[in-house]
C-alpha cells in the first residue's frame, strides 16, 4: 500500500519522479487517467494494471445504448496513457495533453489514494489540490470517515 504525498518536478519532456516505495509497490505498469474532483479540479490518477482492468470491466456492465456510459467509457480509454515506470530512475513520462488537462506544468503533487481496493495515486497541479482540499473541511472529512465506518458495519 502506499500513502503520504511528495512534491516533485516535472521535466520539460513530461517525466516525473515516483517515490521509490511507490514505484516498487505498483509495480512496472500504471495507467494514468483524467480525472475530476467534486469540486470540479482537474487531475491524473495513477493506477496498476490491475486496477485500470477492474475500473475498466465495471463500464462492461453498462448497456452499450446508454449514451452517456459510452462516452465515459470511450475517454477512459482514449486518454489512458500506459506508463513503464523506470525502476532504475523511478520516472515514468506522462502525455502533454494530460498534464495540460491537469494544468501541470513544471510541478506536481503526487498524494495517495484508493480506488475499488486498490492503491493508485493521484497527480496534482499544487494550487488545484489546495482548492480542491479547501472544499473538503474538516466536518465533511468527520462526517465521511464516520459515514463509511457504519457502512462497514452494515456489510458484516
């Protein structure tokens, strides 16, 4: 599993350094995507193959007539970018467009996550995940901490 966050620099060909915990734990492979936050902030999530497959399937589910889960599903896809994580240099290289959709530009914060089970990181422009973090107080982190405490109890 991987947690905590880093700041690091994004050189002019789009790479970027993977903590070296990180990069072991995730394995030679992730897949970036774009993604939103609620408060509407672009971002990237990094996530192993295995995850993106999972993530993936779960649109399989969805009926092919539905215009809105195809052109999720679509841009899921269209804008993955599979990423060989450098074991040696721990980079890997992400595409211009998405770090322009992210509004990356010389420096990023990458911050840990979980997605359907699974350990993934998100890439962040700094001043976007400060937003994004100031629409998220505090209360609303009790709040959602203790919503899905009860939800786990419920499953048991």
């Amino acid at each position: 599993m991987i947690v905590g966050s880093y700041n690091v620099t994004v050189d002019a060909q789009g790479r970027l350094i993977v903590p070296s915990d990180w990069a072991e734990a995730l394995g030679e492979r992730v897949v970036v995507i774009r993604d939103l936050s609620p408060s509407g902030e672009h971002f990237l999530t990094a996530l192993p193959m295995e995850a993106y497959q999972s993530y993936i399937s779960d649109f399989a589910h969805n009926p092919a007539s539905d215009p809105r889960s195809h052109d999720l599903s679509r841009k899921l896809l269209q804008y993955a970018c599979d990423c060989k994580i450098d074991q040696k240099k721990r980079r890997i290289s992400i595409a211009s467009s998405s770090l322009q959709y992210a509004g990356i530009e010389t420096s990023a914060v990458l911050t840990a996550n979980i997605r359907s089970s699974y350990s993934v990181f998100e890439i962040w422009a700094p001043e976007a995940l400060e937003r994004s973090n100031a629409e998220f107080d505090e209360w609303q982190y009790q709040e959602a901490l203790k919503k899905n405490a009860d939800e786990v109890k419920g499953i048991k």
